[in-house]
C-alpha cells in the first residue's frame, strides 16, 4: 500500500485538531482513504493538542510508524507528544514563522521550511493559521479547489456565511505558497472514483450507529472521556428512531436508568470509561443476577484512577471479566477497528437481549476517537429479541418452590425456569400472568428470594449455561494468513498486527494473526486449534500487567504454551515493533534447538 503520514501539533486554540479532520475530509472527498488520531493533554480542558493523518491508496485502518510531514503551528509543548510522532531527520518540517523555537534535543531535519501563516491569515482579518496551512498542504496534495471548499464549509457549516467565506479565501491564499515555497517530496496519492462507497466516521460514532441499528432505543448517559463522543452522537440520531437519551447525574443513576429501561422491554445500553464501569460494578452484577439485558461501553484510557484521560491503553480486560461481584457469568466483547466497533455494538445488542445478559464492549481512546474513510458498511443483520413470550408454566422440575395452597391449582409463572439453554421465558410488565419480582436477592425459580442452597445452585449453573454456546459462534474472532507462527492479539492491536504481518511477508515470514472478539467467555478449543497448527504463539496487548495472558493462562491448555509481550501506553503499537517481537521469537526458538 502506498500511503503518506502527515502529523499536526499546535497549542490550544491553534486548531490543529480541526486542521486534521479538514484534511482528512479533503482527502475522502477524493476517494482516498485515510485515518485520523486525534491526541491532547491530560487535562481535558483545553491545552495542548496533535492530530496524526495517514493517507493511502488502499484502506488506512492504523498509523505508520514514520511521519513523512510534521506541521507545526506552536512548538510550546510539544515535548508531551514526541514520543508519539517519531520526528527522525528525514521527516520534512513545516513551521509557523511565529511557531516559536524548535526545541533543542529533536533531530535537525533535512528540510525545514518556514512560512507566515499566521501573518498571511491576520492580513485578510482572520486569526485562524491552520486554514492557511490547510491551503497549502492540500494545493501540495494536488486536491482541486472545491474539496478544501467542501472541508471548509462541512466544518463552518453552523457559521454565518461571511465567516464561512473568508475562511476560504484564507485557504486560498495559503495554497498559493507553494508556489514559491513547494515541498521537496512528490506527494504520492492520487485521487480515486471511489466517492460513492466512502464513509467518513469515529470508533464512537459507530458504535452508536451499532447499537441503533441492532434497536437499542434507551441510553443513559454520564459524560467522561474518551466514551462521551458515542453519547453525543446518538443523543442526536436516538430521537429519529423512536429513542430517548438521558443525561444521568453520574454514572451509578446512568447504568441504573439503562437497567430500569431494560426491564421495561426497552433495549438499553450506557457507554462509559474505565472510572466509570468502577462505579457501575455494583449495578451490573443486579442485571446478571435479575437476567435483565444491559449493553455497556467501555473506551479504554490510561489509567489507574484518573490516570490518562486522553490516551489509550487497553487496561481494562480485568475489570471488565473480574470486575463483578460473586460468580456473575457476563460476556465481554472487544471491537477490532474503527469500522468493526458498529459490528462488535450490534452483536452486543443482540446477545444482551438473546440471552437477557449483561454484556460489556471493551474499545478504547484510540479506536473510538479516530476518525477513518473506509468503504461503505452495511447492517449488520443483529436486532433486539424482547418480544413477549408465554409465560403460563405449572410445575419446575428440580425446584425448590413452595407454593401456598390457595394457589396450587393455579397456573404460575416461573420468571427463572431451569432450561435446557439456561434462557428463560421473559415478560414485560404489565403482561398478563407474567409478574415477577427482579432484584438482586438470590431466587427460585418463580422469582421468590431464596437461600436454600438448591436454589443457589440451580440458578449459579443456569446463569452460566445460557452463555455456553457463544463459543460456537463464528463471530468469535478474526484470523487472518497462514504461517507456523500463530500472533494472538485483541482490540486495537488487531489491525496493527495485520500491518505487521504484511511487513513480515516481506522478509520472507508468514504468521497467522488471530483477532479475538469474544474475549469472556473464552472460545478455548477454538483457540486451543489454532496453536496446535503452530510451533510458536505470541500473545501481546497494550497494559503493563498482560492481564489478557495471565486470563489466558488460567485456562487448561494441555501442553500447549506461548510467549507474551505487553507494554502499557500511552505511545502505540507499530508494525515495526511488532515485526520486532516476532522475529525475536523466531531468533530465540532457533537458539534453542
């Protein structure tokens, strides 16, 4: 794949964040791919802030590991983002005249161009320098006029129409710097016929494009970062499909709502982060114990505590599978690219409602904040199952129920029937026959709390029965090549890994990447097929502790073993590094033969 990675730094209100989703739209506009990861400081209010473009001839769906053009509008802080824009000699530097000074300890590029940006913009009467930078960089691109007019107006487009004009006419001028003033590098993408079949779309967004999709019509909702994104995007589609969004007081009223909802017959999720799900533990473990369907959204950031706010890390696999109280069987799901979070939604959707669980969606600051052209994405077929079921049952073998003479003879609804799936008959309130108490009490049953240890027992085993079988399901995972070296990995890394598979390629190294979706519960024979074909297995994932290896190890695995690699963030994966761990593998294994 040809592509090209273009970085943006700036200090707040220096507009690099807008001058990377401008310049990402352009590139849409011609039928390019391309990516956008979009990074500030921890502060969340303001500050500091880069935005990373890659460009490419074929679908973009993760960063390069080089950065070919850094533009910088501000170098005041920008020491918080080297380690995320690895600036090397070759990488051409565009700067502000009124920038400030480079600072000292980063290598001295080849090429260093600095033009007045911002006295350009201020001579037409605007302030804004990253509209000029915008002109000249798409001029170099070789987009016609009208796709940064489309940008412009896209992003202006709650803007009176003198201000949309002259933001223009800014970019315009800015294009004619190059002129006298042109990149010394030939820009490598040329425009496609692909303008029919693009999106242009976040992790987030799609999330909640997902969930919508798949008939979640209730979200209640407590912003924190980096979930509140999928919050304010459904808070304006929700209405248009019959749904209502509700802002909470905090998160414990927010997953409380979505669970009352629930009951209701109303599909219902929240979407939080990893503080967040902290304080909804308690009230996800009542959605187990009661059987009511709940969809939570966890995007990952750096943590513990406040931690990093705004970087990803994929630090909440433990909380997420353990996070729960007592022996509280759940699924937990993890979305494996931008475009896969609407896939990973819908299932979670349908599964919660399916088998009147909880279900947690694990994606993360990278994946949800990034903004991605990709091809056009279709539904996902998954749908909401409340439909109203016959409820009339007249006896519960292996129960423990004591019913009251007077209603012996009487036909009794059994909330929590011991079937053979584990999925028992649901009713919506106000049906006929079907009223029952849910709560957080253990039950027989007829839904009548219980602490007899027969009735503990029986509803234990069926909780966890009812997940048994989505083992068998073919959205499991995703793998990917052939190889004697089998690469297991989940979330974001998915999509790096590819990357690096196909660097592997060429060097003459096949491996098979796995991809895992369903992380909890844990597909361990498909697993367990997978590594028997190879002579070596690397786990890796993005937190310091390899929570998801140490899970994996819990498991029996007979002789099978595996290596893992884990690092926390807040800096990425690159193929490169990958490549890297792979070939030290490989390297290790044959020094010890």
């Amino acid at each position: 794949m040809t592509s090209l990675t273009i970085a943006m730094v700036g200090s707040g209100g220096t507009g690099v964040v807008a001058l990377g989703e401008m310049l990402l739209r352009a590139a849409a506009k011609q039928g390019l791919y391309g990516m956008l990861r979009k990074t500030f400081g921890p502060q969340i209010r303001g500050g500091e802030s880069a935005a990373i473009v890659r460009l490419g001839s074929e679908v973009v769906a993760n960063l390069s590991s080089d950065i070919e053009l850094l533009l910088v509008l501000d170098w005041k802080n920008f020491q918080r983002f080297a380690d995320e824009i690895p600036f090397t000699e070759s990488t051409i530097l565009v700067q502000d005249l009124q920038a400030g000074e480079r600072p000292p300890n980063l290598p001295e590029p080849n090429t260093c161009l600095t033009l007045d940006f911002l006295g350009l913009a201020k001579a037409m009467g605007s302030s804004h320098s990253n509209l000029t930078m915008l002109g000249y960089v798409v001029n170099w691109l070789g987009f016609p006029q009208n796709a940064v007019v489309s940008a412009i107006r896209h992003r202006l487009q709650k803007h009176p129409q003198n201000t949309i004009e002259l933001a223009i006419a800014v970019a315009q001028q800015g294009a004619e710097l190059l002129r006298d003033n042109p990149i010394p590098l030939e820009a490598p993408l040329a425009s496609s016929d692909r303008l029919e079949n693009l999106w242009l779309a976040s992790g987030n967004q799609l999330i909640g494009l997902g969930a919508l999709e798949a008939g979640v019509r209730f979200v209640a909702a407590y912003p924190i970062t980096p979930a509140s994104d999928v919050l304010e995007w459904i808070a304006g589609e929700i209405e248009s499909v019959g749904g209502h969004l509700l802002q909470a007081e905090d998160e414990l009223a927010a997953v409380n709502m979505a669970i009352g909802a629930s009951f209701g017959g109303v599909p219902a999720m929240t979407a939080t982060s990893g503080p967040g799900m902290a304080l909804m533990s308690e009230a996800m473990g009542l959605a187990v114990a009661s059987e009511t369907p709940l969809v939570v959204v966890d995007v990952m950031r750096g943590g513990p505590s406040t931690g990093i706010p705004t970087k990803s890390e994929q630090v909440d696999f433990n909380l997420a599978v353990y996070g729960l109280h007592g022996d509280a069987p759940h699924v937990v799901l993890g979305a494996l690219s931008v475009a896969d979070c609407h896939f990973t939604a819908g299932w979670a959707t349908e599964i919660a409602s399916e088998r009147q669980t909880l279900v947690v969606v694990l994606s993360d600051q990278f994946l949800g904040q990034s903004s991605q052209i990709m091809p056009a994405l279709e539904t996902t077929g998954f749908g909401a199952r409340l439909d109203q079921t016959e409820v009339s049952q007249t006896s519960q073998e292996g129960s423990s129920v004591e019913t009251p003479p007077d209603q012996q003879r009487q036909q009794r609804y059994f909330r929590y029937l011991d079937t053979d799936s584990g999925i028992s008959p649901l009713a919506l309130p106000g049906q006929p026959g079907g009223m029952f108490t849910a709560d957080g009490l253990e039950h027989n049953a007829a839904a009548v709390p219980s602490p007899k240890a027969a009735d503990h027992e029986q509803q234990l085993a069926k909780r966890l029965r009812k997940l048994d079988s989505l083992v068998d399901s073919d959205h499991w995972a995703e793998l990917h090549g052939q190889g004697s070296v089998l690469l297991i990995c989940w979330g974001s890394l998915y999509q790096v890994s590819l990357e690096a598979q196909t660097l592997l390629r060429g060097k003459g190294i096949e491996i098979v990447v796995m991809g895992l979706r369903l992380l909890s519960p844990l597909p361990i024979q498909n697993i367990q097929q997978a590594m028997q074909h190879a002579t070596q297995t690397l786990v890796i994932e993005q937190n310091q502790q390899g929570q998801f290896a140490h899970y994996l190890r819990s498991f029996d695995l007979g002789n099978l073993n595996f290596k893992q690699y884990c690092r926390p963030g807040p800096t990425l994966f690159t193929p490169r590094e990958i490549v890297g761990q792979v070939e030290t593998l490989i390297s290790s294994a044959g020094a010890n033969k």
